[in-house]
C-alpha cells in the first residue's frame, strides 16, 4: 500500500518535537557565593549576584518576594566613617536607567524597609524597582527590588546603626511573580527569582534548598533554586504550610553535652525556653525563622536562662551577651563538643525534633560600627523586636527549604563542617525532600574538643583542633532515579539519532516530491498545527497574615537619643490592616515601564501577586481572622504601601 506524503512532514514535525524536549532539560540553579565575608554581627556568608549589567552586589539569602538592596546613595545618609554599608555592594539605579535594564516603572507601592524579622529596622520606605538579575549564571529579567535609602537599626540605647548588607529575595508560596499598579495604567509584573527560573523551564519546581554554612569553623554555603544538596540535611525533617518565615512552635530550649568532659556541672540541662516566665505554656513560644535577620531573638527571659550557665556580660545598650574571655570556661565552652539544642513540636503534638548548634557557633563577633574593637557575643537578643525570630545564628546549623508550588516548606538539622561532596537532588513541581543517611556527630568530628576531665578542672585555655572547608565537587543532580546529567546524555544520543533520521527523510521526501512533480503529480498543501500553549486564567488564592501573641516583645523608643545620623527620621508605622481580599482571576500582563529603551520581559505566571486595594464593600461573605498588627510591620505579609495594599498570590 502506497504510503500517503503527508505522513513524511508529521514524522519529521515528531522528531523535531523530541529534539526540543531534549533541549529543555531542566537542572537546579546554584547560587554563587561571595569570597568575602560580612558582619558587623558575624561574619556571615552571603551570595554575590550581578544586577544590571555588571554591578556585584552581595545579599543574605532569606526574604520571601522582592530583594531589598542598600542604594548608591546610602551613605550620605548617615555620618559612620568608613561607610560599612559598601563592603557588600551599594546598587546604582542611577546607572542601570542609563544602561536601559532598570526602572521604577512608576510602582505605587512602596514597601516599609522593616525586611528583617527580630530586629527593628527604622526610616523611611523603600523605593520600588525592577532590573536584569544574574544568578549562578542565569538570567533573570524584570527581578522585583525594594531600594534601601534612609532605614536604620534601632538598638535599645535608641543609637540607629546602618546597615550592612541587603537580602535576597527566594521567592513565596503559590507565587510566580508580582503585579503593581502604576501611574500609567497596565500594571508592571516585576520578577520572582525562582518563579521566572520555573516560567522558562529553567529549572523542574519553583522552589529553593538552603543551609547559610559558616565562617567559623568554615563551612561553605549551599543554595540552590529548583533542588537542593541532599548532603545538607541529617535526621528529621520538620513539614510546615505557606511562608518559611511563619511562625512555628518552639517547645524548648536546652544545654547538651555530645561527647567528652561536661564543662558545667551537668551534661544536660531543658527548660530554659520558659524559665522564669509563666506566660510561655508547654505549648511553646511562637518563633519565626528568617536568613536575613541575625540573632536568637527571644524573650529576655529565655536568653537570661541560658546565659546563667555561659561566661557572658549582657550589654543593655546593644541587647546582647558579650563573651568573658578572660575567664577559663570560655574556651572551655566554645570550644567544647556541646550544643544549645531547640526542641521544636513535630508532626503530631507527641513527636518532638531538635535541631543542635554547636557552641562553635555562638562565639560570633561584633565589630564596628557597633563596637570600636572586635569584641565576642553570645547572639541571643533582647531588644526591640516585632516577632521573636530565629535568625543566622540559628541558620548555620538549620537547612530551610520550600517547594512554592505546593505551598510546603522544610526545616532540618544541617551537617558539620565535614560535609560530602554534595548530592544535589532536582525538586519536581509535586516533590518533598529526603535527608541522607550521613551521621552528624561525625559531621564535627576534628572541628570541636572533646574535653578531658583534666581540662575541666584545670584554668587553661582550651585551643579550638582547626579545620579546612571540603571542597569536593558536586555529584550530578538527581531525579527519579536518574542524575539530570543522565538524562540528558540520553537524550542527546536520542537527539543525534534523531537528527539523522530527520536528515534522511527530508532527503527522501524532496526527492520523492521532485518525482511526482515530473508525472505531472502535486503534493497536496499540508498544514501544520500550531503547539503553543493556550492562553487561560490564572487563579490568585487568598493568603491572610496574622501575628502570634508576643509576651515579651520590647517595643522600640519613639526617638533615638544617640544618633549616629545627619537627619532624626520620624517613624510612621502603618495602622492594623484589617481587610480581607478576593481570588480574582487574573489576567495576564505585560510589563511595561517608562524608562527609555527598557522593555521588561512578559511574564504569564501560573499565579500572579496583585496588590490592588480592595475596600470592605469588595469582602463579601469572606470572614476576615483577628490580626494583631506589632510596630513596624507583620512579619507574615507583604510590606504595606502608600495608598495600597498587596494581596498575596
């Protein structure tokens, strides 16, 4: 039976279907980190991306929706020489406009500077803006910034301190990217990180695997979009819904001794989270966990308990613990192998997970321009707060990770400096995570002492062993049960034999079809179907913030005595937001943004962010919950505008 011609054009439009799959192989994104390391609190990791064309900036990976980046003109706003605030970067947007990559594509929204949870981040609101983003070698087009240009943090003295260093933006749940309105009409869709990555089939979820690492003893950073190291995550993992920084259960807090001579007269000792304070129940204190905040924030309370067991001074003008040096159970102590374990509330209220950090990690350093000489701290903070927060400190030895997709995220115990090469594991759009099988007693092996019982007794010191970071190279990414390199190698052999076949039936069907034009016969047209994907709604699902009850969160003055600053900047703190807000099916926009020459990508998210203002006639039969609103901002909503407000998406 003769074989009909318009059989020959749909088995080549296959072939080239299958070549295309090949060509779209997803793989997980990885950070690139910064050589240098940054405090005044630290030192601390962070991730270096390029913005613009080739402005390095470095940012601690940790804030769910935009990044907040000090501004070019950062320094003129406060009198601290040298001016800290440059060492991680300062972002000209003055320079991306010339470039044509940035603009404020007249947004109307303006986000409070308070990017922080478990500190008070004070001044004046940032400056919405969009510009190309470089990540881990990646582009990003149109990525969602917030502009730092006159905020400080308050100390409990009332001294306004600069800031140092700004903070990545890694996403949020259900959420591609973000529309605001502008003065000119069609709203300005402004880029997620990993939201873009996933639109352009860059990477399999949109989501994100992190553990900070350390300075001291050095433990590099891992982050990646789209997978994570699998290398990062030991025993348990901790399951939780919506935002990473929401706020979770922490049942207690506790001194243990891993191994080795106890340098205190017990080998462990619980209760110290409630200690002293009958208003925190066995239920726990509501705590955040947040990379772009430094501290343990947590109740004077709480932070005295431990202290009482530690070397330590508590300096009530900066709200925190510094190091006796001098003394002989400081060595003993920080370097010992022991840990102040956080016991937090399981899946069910009868299974309890810890997460261990050691010693080694709350000997941090303060330098200038908080102290005039380096100076040890014990990280646990007791001044002005709006929401007790797990922050850095925590971090070192905590992975975070969360699929946005599913609106799931993760928190685990993370290894010790003797990290395996990592295992890198590709996150698919309905994927969890699985800790490996390493063992993390042997992760500190060689980076901790484990004391003799002469040690104890005696007065020296006790000398830290040294440690080198491991630097293996990473093992190919896996996903259900194939590296993505694998499948890629198959599917490039597929896609040479494909192209050959392809090379063969184009010649055999131009010859066959130069036959049957020399008897007089002619193809008939073929028409080809068109493979785009259908345009369709996107469906924004409501999101509601709300604020725990805080017994013991310090409020911050009303005016700082001991400026550092040119200018007093009054504080304008927003009111309690008690709107409710619809689903609305959104529409898909195209950026569009008045700068000359700048013509933002489009982005059709699966779910868009829209922070039009809804008014109370727009709530219908919604019933909004309670919300406590705690000075300067919730920790668990989008920052709140001039004249408008963000609806999550």
């Amino acid at each position: 039976m003769a074989t009909s011609p318009l059989s020959l054009p749909i088995s080549l439009l296959s072939y080239l279907i299958i070549f295309r799959s090949v060509k779209a192989a997803t793989a997980p994104v990885a950070a690139t980190w910064s050589d240098s390391t940054f405090g005044p609190d630290g030192p601390w990791r962070a991730i270096e991306v390029t913005l613009s064309k080739d402005q390095k900036i470095s940012l601690y990976p940790g804030r769910e929706f935009q990044s907040f980046l000090l501004g070019s003109d950062y320094c003129s706003h406060n009198s601290s020489l040298p001016c800290y605030s440059t060492q991680a970067g300062l972002y000209n947007d003055a320079e991306s406009q010339v470039g044509t990559t940035g603009s404020s594509g007249s947004i109307q929204f303006k986000p409070n500077p308070d990017y922080m949870l478990g500190v008070d981040v004070r001044g004046e609101k940032t400056t919405p803006w969009v510009d190309v983003m470089d990540f881990g070698g990646k582009t990003v087009e149109s990525v969602s910034l917030a502009l730092l240009g006159e905020s400080f943090m308050a100390y409990p003295d009332g001294t306004w301190y600069p800031l140092t260093v700004g903070c990545l933006g890694i996403g949020a749940p259900g959420t591609v990217n973000q529309s605001f309105s502008n003065d000119f009409g069609p709203l300005v869709n402004a880029s997620l990180i990993p939201g873009y990555l996933w639109e352009h089939k860059q990477i399999a979820s949109n989501s994100f695997g992190m553990h900070i690492g350390s300075v001291n003893p050095p433990m590099g950073g891992s982050f990646y979009f789209g997978g994570y190291d699998q290398n990062r995550i030991v025993g348990d993992i901790l399951s939780y819904r919506d935002d990473y920084t929401k706020a979770i259960s922490l049942k207690d807090i506790g001194i243990r001794v891993i191994d080795g001579s106890s340098p205190w007269q017990f080998e462990s000792l619980g209760g110290l989270l409630a200690s002293g304070n009958s208003s925190i129940t066995s239920g726990g204190l509501q705590v955040s966990v947040d990379g772009c905040s430094p501290y343990l924030s947590l109740p004077r309370s709480t932070c005295d308990a431990v202290a009482k067991n530690l070397p330590v001074t508590y300096n009530e003008n900066l709200g925190l613990y510094l190091w006796n040096t001098d003394d002989p159970k400081y060595t003993q102590i920080v370097n010992s192998a022991s840990v102040l374990d956080f016991v937090f509330i399981g899946g069910s209220n009868t299974q309890n997970v810890s997460i261990s950090v050691p010693f080694r990690h709350l000997n941090l350093t303060l330098t200038a321009p908080l102290v005039q000489q380096p100076t040890q701290y014990f990280p646990c903070y007791t001044g002005p707060s709006n929401q007790f927060t797990l922050g850095r400190a925590f971090l070192q030895d905590a992975f975070v990770g969360a699929n946005w997709g599913t609106k799931s995220w993760w928190l685990a115990q993370a290894p010790g400096p003797n990290i395996p090469a990592p295992s890198v594991v590709e996150l698919a759009d309905d994927d969890s995570i699985k800790a490996s099988s390493n063992d993390w007693k042997e992760s500190w092996a060689g980076s901790w002492t484990a004391l003799r019982p002469d040690e104890v007794a005696g007065t020296s010191s006790v000398s830290a062993p040294s440690a080198t970071l491991e630097t293996s190279a990473p093992t190919a990414p896996t996903a259900s049960g194939l590296s993505t390199g694998a499948q890629a190698g198959i599917g490039v052999g597929v896609g040479i034999a494909g192209l050959a076949i392809i090379g063969a039936l184009v010649f055999f069907f131009l010859r066959r079809r130069k036959s049957s034009s020399a008897d007089g016969e002619i193809p008939p047209n073929t028409a080809y179907t068109s493979y785009n994907t259908p345009e369709q709604g996107y469906y924004a699902p409501v999101k509601n913030p709300s604020s725990p009850g805080m017994t013991e969160a310090t409020m911050g003055n009303s005016g700082p005595p001991n400026m550092m600053y040119n200018q007093q900047y009054a504080q304008q703190y927003g009111l309690p937001y008690p709107q409710q807000y619809l689903q609305p099916y959104g529409q898909q926009y195209s950026t569009e943004l008045p700068a000359v020459g700048n013509t933002p990508t489009e982005l059709p998210g699966s779910t868009t962010y829209d922070p039009q203002l809804l008014d109370g006639t727009q709530v219908g039969s919604q019933a909004s919950p309670q919300q406590s609103y705690v000075s300067p901002q919730s920790p668990h909503s989008p920052n709140h505008g001039e004249g408008q407000s963000p609806a999550r998406g």
